[in-house]
C-alpha cells in the first residue's frame, strides 16, 4: 500500500476541486495512483465542484442561531430555488449559523476553515460546501454573517427561508419580536435617521436636487424642497420612524410603539436572499442556436 501524503491530496484537490478528505480516500483506493484517483472522484463526484464554481449563486436561504445574548444570522447562496429546499443544504446553513455564534469567526474565509462534518463530508465547512457542490451538482457559496454577543438580548424573525432578521434590544421579548417582523416586512435601511449610511443620503440629495430643480423655482425655495424630501426619506427608511405595522391608529412609529413597552432597540441585521445580487438571465432560444452551431462544428 502506497502512502499518501498531504502533498499528494493537495495535488488532487487542486486538480478537481474535490473535498479533502475525498481526495484522500481516492488516493488509497487508486493506491497512490493520481490518474487512477482522478478517474474515482470523477465517478463519485462528477468533477461538479470545479465545474460549478463560476455559476451565479443567486437563490439560497437566511438562517438564524440564537442562545441567549449570542447570536448570529448567515446567508448561504446556491444557483436554484430548488435546492435551495434541499435538506443537505437548509442543514449546511444551519450549522453554519451555529458555528459563527460559536466560534466569532472573523470572515467568510475564517469560517469556511472551521471544523464541521456532514453527509458524509469534511473535515471543514470548505469541505463539506465543496463535497455538496458535489453531490447536489449546484454551486453553493457563503455569503455574508453577523454575529451578536455580550450585549443586549436577541429576537429573530424568519419569514420562509428568503428573510432573515435579528433584533438586539432591551425590554419586552414580545415587543422585540415585533420589531424583528415589521422590520422583515417594511426593511428600513437603518435604525434611526442618523444611523442611515450617507451614501444613501447622498444619493436621496441629488435625486431631490434634480427633481426640485425642474421646478423653476426661486434657489431658496429649492434648497428647501430638497431639503424636506431628504428629511421624508430619512423617516421613510428609518425603523424607529416608521409607523408601526401592527399600530391601530395607522399612525404610531415603531419607535412610540417600543418606548410604551419599556423596550429599546439597540441595533438590527436584515438579510434578503440575493439582494443586490445580479442573477443572470437565460436566453434560451439563443442558447439553443449555441448549441446547434456547435454541433455542425464536430
């Protein structure tokens, strides 16, 4: 029996993109054989991984792990709505949320290298995502994560698998709760007004500016027109500012809402799957054409 060392899986996996500890029983089986191993991993696998890996990721879920004052929200990313169903997966993301409440990693990259064995696969989060890809036959990435710890409490709020929310606060648990899902349903890009990123502010400024400046009015009259559309969009798209889903006057705000419950909301993370994620668009007659040209050429 040849033996294989670590240079030999690292050779291979670089060569098919396959799970460590997969690589490595390919090169027992095949007794060292690189060639050989690379024929097994390709029955086995398919060679998917490598083959997937420039597929947009589009689709996926938010998953939430909460234990007491830590907690931690994630967004795991794949190419279909579909697997997005499938349990291997809705299992790598929940060990995954885990794993960050956990352990605080500080990136995606620190995250991927931490111990974690499923289906099968690892003896890392890399191996198992990568022996997933394998299996299922669809990219998968992990693409963001927030960690709370140590402060506040938490409330979390899933809408399916597609919204994600975590609310840090003090007070009421049921009060927070509401947050957590108004927060899901009317997605405010801050906690408060001041709290709203100035990029957004800055783009707010200039659409006021050009639409006040079609006016025609006095430059006096327009700075305040900008002006007041600004200060709209900031309670617009400010939680404490907004009215209150559930308020029955249709006019209490959020943040009137928690003050009455001796509640405050310290801070909050929303994920939407694939927001802000160009998903590429088929286009299927022309990907038949493709298709057909390319036979004739063979």
């Amino acid at each position: 029996m040849a033996a294989i060392t670590a240079s030999m899986v690292a050779e291979l996996r670089a060569k098919t993109d396959a799970p460590m500890m997969e690589c490595k029983k390919a090169l027992t089986e095949a007794d060292g054989d690189m060639g050989r191993a690379e024929e097994i991993l390709r029955v086995k696998l398919g060679n998917k991984a490598g083959k997937a890996a420039a597929r947009i990721t589009a689709e996926g879920v938010v998953s939430a792990f909460v234990d007491g004052s830590t907690g931690a929200l994630v967004e795991i990313n794949c190419e279909t709505d579909f697997v997005s169903k499938n349990d291997s997966f809705l299992s790598f993301a929940k060990s995954c949320a885990a794993l960050v409440a956990a352990n605080n990693p500080a990136d995606v990259a620190a995250l991927s290298a931490l111990p974690l064995a499923q289906d099968g696969f690892g003896p890392t989060v890399e191996d198992v995502r990568k022996g997933l890809i394998g299996k299922i036959g669809e990219n998968m990435s992990i693409r963001r994560f927030k960690r709370y710890a140590g402060g506040g409490a938490l409330a979390h709020y899933l809408h399916g698998t597609r919204i994600g929310v975590i609310v840090e606060y003090t007070g009421s648990d049921v009060a927070a709760k509401d947050a957590a899902m108004h927060i899901a349903a009317m997605k405010p890009a801050a906690l408060s007004s001041a709290d709203v990123p100035a990029a957004l502010v800055d783009k707010e400024r200039r659409i006021a500016t050009e639409k006040a400046a079609e006016s025609g009015k006095p430059a006096e009259i327009v700075a305040k027109m900008v002006e007041g559309s600004v200060q709209k969009y900031l309670k617009e798209v400010s939680l404490l500012d907004q009215v209150f889903v559930k308020a029955s006057d249709g006019k209490q705000t959020v943040g009137q809402y928690l003050k009455s419950t001796g509640t405050a909301a310290l801070g909050f993370t929303l994920y939407v799957v694939g927001e802000g994620i160009e998903k590429k668009t088929d286009d299927f007659a022309a990907e038949v054409a493709a298709q057909v040209a390319a036979a004739k050429g063979q």
